[in-house]
C-alpha cells in the first residue's frame, strides 16, 4: 500500500519505487482485461473524491513521488464524475488515484466492471471467461481469486 512507503517490513524499508512496481503491475492487470474483454471504455459507476487537491499534491510529495510526472494525475483527478467514459489510456491515472485512496471507484462496460477495495483489493468481473488475461497478470505476480 501507498501507506507503507518509508516504512519497515519484513525487516526492510518499502520504498517509492518499489511501491511503484506493484502499483504499475495493477495498472497493467487492468489495461489487460480491458483488451481481452473487449472493453475500449469503462464508465464510471460510483465515485467518492473527497480530498483537495492540495491534500493529493502535499502527500505525492511526502512519499517521494515527482510532482512534474504526476500533474496529469492531479489535472485527471479534478475531471472525474460519475458517468464519465474512460478508455484505456485513461484508466492509468484512474488506477494510480484509487490504489493511492485519493478517490474510491466503482466503474463498468457491457463486458466487465472494476472495483477498488481497501488494501490493494481490486475486484475486476468480465461477462466471459478471460483466461489469457488471468495468465497474463498471474505473470504479473498478482493475485487471482475465485474464477467461478
């Protein structure tokens, strides 16, 4: 988690880039069920954007992150509202925000929805079995729950 930057775990300091490996291998997991589930667009289903983003800008620079690389993400955050359509370009900066919890989202197509959960819980559905994609972000050392 985002919240663990800078701290001790398992004997060793969790550090920014680190951090951004697991969150960039999410990013991919997501874009990758996008593709396989045919779904060029999510639209957003609920939103919770709570934080300034003054708040957003102060802890990206708390934890080490460069404000020059990420102003997308802080201009990205101030257009979102529920019903928007993000392709998958877009779902980049979507992701990094919820894995960050600078916003909570829920967001869906015909073929597959995305749910961000607490603690790097990202719920991903698709109306057809996907399974190259569940092997492809297996290869991203993510975990896949029920395939029911």
């Amino acid at each position: 988690m985002v919240s663990d930057i800078g701290k001790v775990m398992c004997g060793k300091m969790v550090t920014g880039h680190e951090y951004l490996q697991v969150e960039n291998a999410f990013v991919e997991g997501i874009q990758v069920f996008m593709m396989y589930s045919k779904s060029p667009h999510l639209t957003i289903k609920k939103l919770e954007k709570s934080l300034q983003p003054e708040i957003i800008k102060a802890d990206m620079t708390k934890k080490g992150f460069s404000l020059e690389r990420y102003i997308k993400l802080l201009d990205f955050f101030l257009l979102l509202e529920k019903g928007l359509k993000l392709n998958i370009e877009n779902m980049e900066h979507v992701a990094r925000l919820a894995l960050r919890e600078y916003i909570w989202i829920q967001l869906a197509s015909e073929s597959m929805f995305v749910r961000f959960n607490y603690d790097y819980y990202v719920d991903v559905g698709t109306k057809d079995r996907c399974d190259e994609a569940v092997q492809k972000v297996m290869d991203l050392e993510l975990s896949i729950g029920s395939l029911g």
